[in-house]
C-alpha cells in the first residue's frame, strides 16, 4: 500500500443545519454520508483512512484514526495539515465529506499515474478543488510554512505547490463539474 485516504469533517454545517457526516448517503446507499465517503476512499485503494476535525469534535467512526485540525489554523486546511502530518504512505487521498459525487475512480487513476512527489488537483468552477485531491507527503513542508505566514486560503497553497512542481493540474474536463459538487444546503440535497 502507498495510498492513505483523509475524509475532512471539521466543517460546522452552518448552512446544512445539521452535520453533514450524518446525512443518508446517495443514491439510496444504506449508511451515512461519511460511511458513503469511506468507501469512496478504500474502492480507490486507500488504506489506512483517516478523520479530521475539530478539537471539540467527538470521532463519528471510533473504526477509524481521528486526526485533530491543525492548531491556529483555520478552515480545511487545518485538516490537510493534520492528515498529511500523520500519512503513513507517500500519497494521501483527500475528500470533503459533503462531495460524496467525486468517484473512487479518479483517485486510482491519478495514483496510478502520478510521478513521485508530484499529486494532482482539478481545475473546478471556481478554482483549483483541494478537497477532492491527491497530496504527496513532500506537500507538507510548503503548506506548513505558508500557514506559519497566516496564508489559510487553500488556493494560494494550490498555487505555491504547483509553481514548486508538488501538484499538477488535471484536465479540466477530467470530471463534469457534477461530480465536484458539495452538499452545503438543505436545496443541495433536494437537487442529488
């Protein structure tokens, strides 16, 4: 195995209402939208998968590692850097809990694929999609140093980690945008 999985769930579903962990998975699939997110990440290869969330998070899935957010950081990438800290493996496959259209598909082929040390993002609608990502370990010295600045923004990390050769960018038709889509409110469910 060289692939980990991370699923992000530090989120605080404000817009949902609800956490977005619990919701029932897609497509009439029995379980959570977390179990739907774990299976994603394990039918691509990814072993061991791991949580990341908030300190004052209690672990949705005692199963599974439970990674704390990076400490004074804010906003996904405190999980980023969280779950790339404790990768076992030279990749880390990174999905958001609540982009459960994104398939296990992508993440095999771009591992597959990918030259050592360099991962890949998409290119989405409204800029590079972190959330749904393949990371190499040798990302993290870089992300780190940025959120030592305060730089949270995850695509100005996106962009150093391209100009340094860590990411590549997929094609842009790679996946209709469809499958990029996160569940943010209650309208987002009605339209699955």
């Amino acid at each position: 195995m060289s692939l980990a999985g991370l699923v992000l769930v530090g989120g605080r579903s404000r817009r949902m209402g609800v956490d977005k962990a619990t919701l029932p998975a897609p497509d009439g699939v029995s379980g959570t939208l977390l179990d739907h997110q774990v299976a994603t990440l394990r039918a691509a290869g990814a072993e061991p998968v791991m949580l990341a969330g908030r300190a004052d998070q209690a672990n949705p899935r005692p199963d599974l590692r439970w990674l704390t957010d990076a400490p004074a950081v804010e906003g996904p990438l405190a999980g980023l850097l969280a779950g790339l800290a404790a990768c076992p493996h030279p990749w880390l496959a990174v999905l958001a809990v609540d982009m459960p259209r994104f398939p296990a598909e992508q993440f095999a082929r771009w591992h597959q694929t990918a030259s050592p040390g360099r991962g890949w993002v998409i290119a989405g609608p409204d800029g590079y999609e972190p959330l749904a990502a393949l990371y190499p370990r040798e990302a993290l010295p870089c992300l780190q140093t940025l959120a030592a600045r305060g730089v949270w923004r995850l695509q100005d990390h996106l962009a150093e980690l391209m100009r340094s050769g860590v990411l590549q960018v997929a094609e842009k038709n790679a996946l209709q945008s469809a499958r990029l889509a996160n569940w943010n409110t209650p309208d987002d469910l009605r339209q699955k």
